[in-house]
C-alpha cells in the first residue's frame, strides 16, 4: 500500500490489528472499518482508490462471522486483494482459498504454535490474484514470474525493511508445535462446544457468543455455508458487573488469561471467563473436561 491508497477493513478486530490500521492511517493509506457479516457494508465501502479488502474469519474477541464467500465473489468482480486473517480458524478447519482469499495471514502464536513460547506470523499467497494488474508492484520485481511479485514485494520490502523476521528459535517452538495442531484442534473444538452449550444455559451468563451457535447474533445466515467444525472459541458476558478492583486471578482456574497479557487483559477476563464457584457449584465435571 502507498499514500492515498485506500484499504476496506472489517470494524471486528483483534485489538493489536485495529491499532496498527492506525498506523497506516498516519502514513497516508485511508482506512474504512465495516461490518463484515454483510458484503453489502462492503461493496457501499468501495472507492476508486480502494486496493484491499481485510477480515477476519471469526473476529477476536465476540466472534463475528464475516461474509466471506460472498466478499471474495465481491473483490474478484472488483479486481481487490482479498486478504483473510485466519488466525482464530487456523488451517485445520478452514482454508480461505476456497472463498476467494488473495492473501492469508496467521498469526503462529496462537493455534498453530499452541504453547505460547513464541512469537511469529504468516502470510500466504493463494495465487488468485493477478499481480500484473497492481499498480503498486515495484519495477525491480516485475522480473520474475507476475505470480510471484506480490510475495516477493511482500518479503523484499514488507518483512525485511519492517523487520519482521522469524527467530530460528521461534521458528523450532512454532514448527513442533505445529506438529499437534490437528490433535489440539479437536479438543479445543470439543472443550469449546460443551462449554458454549453449558454457557447458554447458565442464570448468571447474560450472553454468549459462539459462531458454532447459527443463531448466535454474532453470526449471519449467509456466513455459516463453511461453519462445520468452527466450535473451539467462544465469548461471554455474565450479568454481573466487575471491575479490577473486585476482580481477582485467584477465583479463576478452569481458564487462563491470554499469553499477551497486555492492557486488553481485563476486557479479556471480563468478556471470555466466569467465575469458578458458578461451575463447581452446578457441574464439577467440567473441570476434568478442560485438563
């Protein structure tokens, strides 16, 4: 992206994403925030100068559920890059190819690392998107095959001039991990089901947000043509108030707060975790259920 360019992004972001969309903005690159359940939102959002469209699949932290075939139909009629962040999916249980995705990005961290003792992201591409069209490609990269300018733009100038290089000891952590990501998929897919399930019955739980629920209101009709076995993140709301001040760690144990325990923690805690003494008290087995 250059100055005066303009980048269509869904509103529903991971905190540290919507903060860097912020950066861009300081730079010159304009930045439209959309609901991306409806692809309406974003067709409305298009601009002549509109380069790039940017969702999440299932957004962090209350899991709405962009529109996504029906956006990747969007920018291949409209020749812009579609870029999917397919960090809260994960390649085990959906592949954004298979709804027009030009661009896909994963942070390893999560998911895919799983043990949180490394740091690091991908981005792939898909090989959908036409390069020679791109007005924004460098001439000393137009050389090589149009397929490969994009990512070579992308790792030349993106990663190495910003300095987002991989450790190789990051690279060795992520890499095992990885090797028991479809083995940790499938608990967390099932742990995160019957929890929702419990959750949605709960007095005390106000609403909860899981994209497995197709009737969840984080979740539109037209988006849960791929929802199969995308059950492994939920959130909630309780109907009780607390602040930092009345809220303690120590009430927790069936969960644990996120690795990037940043200013966002509390949101965290207050949006994703409920109080230990209202689960012993009406099912203990679901202590067991988690380890």
């Amino acid at each position: 992206m250059k100055e005066d360019d303009h980048i269509i992004s869904s509103a529903f972001l991971f905190g540290n994403t919507n903060s860097f969309f912020g950066t861009l903005q300081k730079l010159g690159i304009e930045v439209t925030f959309v609901d991306a359940t409806e692809a309406r939102f974003v067709e409305n959002a298009i601009q002549k100068n509109t380069k790039l469209v940017f969702v999440e699949t299932i957004a962090n932290p209350v899991t709405q559920v962009a529109d996504l075939k029906a956006i990747g139909q969007l920018c291949k009629t409209k020749n812009l890059i579609y870029c999917v962040d397919n960090t809260m999916t994960s390649p085990c249980l959906f592949l954004p190819k298979s709804v027009g995705a030009s661009l896909i990005v994963n942070s390893l961290t999560k998911y895919i690392g799983g043990h949180g003792n490394a740091l690091g992201g991908a981005i792939t591409d898909t090989g959908l998107y036409n390069w020679s069209s791109f007005e924004n490609i460098y001439d000393t990269y137009r050389n090589e095959e149009p397929e490969l300018w994009g990512i070579t733009q992308i790792k030349k100038k993106g990663l190495r001039d910003m300095g987002a290089s991989l450790g190789p000891e990051a690279a060795h952590h992520l890499a095992i991990g990885s090797e028991t990501l479809s083995l940790r998929i499938k608990k967390a897919c099932k742990n995160a089901l019957a929890l929702a399930e419990f959750c949605q019955k709960h007095s005390k739980i106000k609403q909860t947000y899981y994209p497995g629920f197709f009737r969840s209101p984080t979740t539109r009709a037209g988006a849960t043509t791929f929802l199969n076995n995308l059950d492994q993140f939920l959130a909630l709301i309780w109907q009780m108030t607390w602040t930092a001040s009345n809220f303690s760690m120590q009430w927790i144990t069936l969960f644990l707060p996120a690795i990037s325990a940043t200013t966002e923690l509390s949101r965290f805690l207050l949006l994703t975790l409920f109080i230990t003494k209202w689960v012993r008290s009406a099912e203990p087995q679901w202590v067991s259920l988690i380890q």
